[in-house]
C-alpha cells in the first residue's frame, strides 16, 4: 500500500467518462499502474484489462412493490 494511485484513479474516470468509485485498479499490477502518467497510457491499461470501469450499481424496487402492494390492501395507513 505504498504507491499512491490517486493520479491514476483521476484520470481513468475522465478518459472513462464515470465517477471515480467507478473505476477498478487491478491491485495484482500496482506497480504497473503506478508508472501510467498519462491519458494514453491509462487507454492502454484500460484496453489492456488492468484498469476496469465498473458497472452501475442496482437500485431494486422490489420492497416498494411489495409495500405498495399491502398499500393497495389497506396496510400502512396509520389507523
């Protein structure tokens, strides 16, 4: 945990065009990543599979589904 990959972080999520809890470093090639100083070379990495834009987190509805259905059988009303 030596080498600091905020630069790396930074850059991958401009060139990724996503928020930077987004991006995944691969931690087997740190110091690998740590010498990519540049857009290019954050591409190469990213084309490369080291540097891997995550995907969109679910927000699932279902316990709103459910609540609406006992909502529609009268529950939850407050009396």
């Amino acid at each position: 945990m030596g080498v600091s990959l905020k630069l790396q972080k930074r850059l991958a999520a401009s060139v990724l065009k996503c928020g930077k809890r987004k991006i995944w470093l691969d931690p087997n090639e740190i110091n690998e990543i740590a010498l990519a100083n540049s857009r290019r070379n954050i591409q190469k990495l990213h084309r490369d599979g080291l540097i891997i834009k995550k995907p969109s987190v679910v927000h699932s509805r279902a316990r709103v589904q459910l609540r609406n259905e006992a909502k529609r059988k009268g529950r939850h009303t407050g009396t």
